[in-house]
C-alpha cells in the first residue's frame, strides 16, 4: 500500500523498545518518565478507555530531527505512522526525498 499517515514531519532512529505483556495505563505512562511524553496528560486522558489489561509497548527514540519541509513520498508502508529504513536504499527513497 501507499503510505497513507500524511506529510512525514520528522525522523528518528530507534534506539530501544520496551514490550508488556498484561500492562496496564499506569505501567505504560511510567515507561515514558523522563521524557516529554509522561507529562502530556492530554494524551494519557485520551486512553483512558482502554481496556484494564493490554499489550503495550513503549518506543526509545534517538537523534528526533523536526524536518525543515515535511513531505509526502511515494514509496510504499505497511503501516500508518512508522517507516523501517534499514538499508541506503530505503533512507534515500525515504528520507532525501524531495518536496
């Protein structure tokens, strides 16, 4: 499919993950402490009407870089909000595409 998530606005580089097995929104908002994400209360207000128990997983990124001009590319996804680049040719196809 085509990528459908919209303008990409910026880019990351994983750096680790945290998967949980039975978690729960407490257990899931205090893996983010420390980061921005733990005191947007917006957001954690928003999920309060997941179920008490769910998978969950929390995502460590590193080097976040807002991109000057977001742009839409053409390539393909499999998903709405995430992109795999692991190889040069992946990264030029998705992340020095031009406007």
């Amino acid at each position: 499919m085509k990528w459908s998530g919209g303008k990409i606005v910026a880019k990351a580089i994983v750096d680790s993950f945290r998967q949980m097995e039975n978690c729960t929104l407490e257990q899931l908002r205090d893996s983010t402490r420390g980061f921005g994400l733990y005191d947007l209360f917006t957001y954690w207000v928003s999920l309060v009407s997941l179920p008490p128990s769910f998978f969950g997983i929390t995502i460590y990124l590193t080097n976040e870089q807002w991109l000057d001009t977001p742009f839409k590319p053409s390539a393909r996804s499999y998903g709405p909000s995430w992109i795999v680049v692991d190889n040069p040719s992946l990264e030029n196809q998705w992340l020095n595409a031009t406007p």
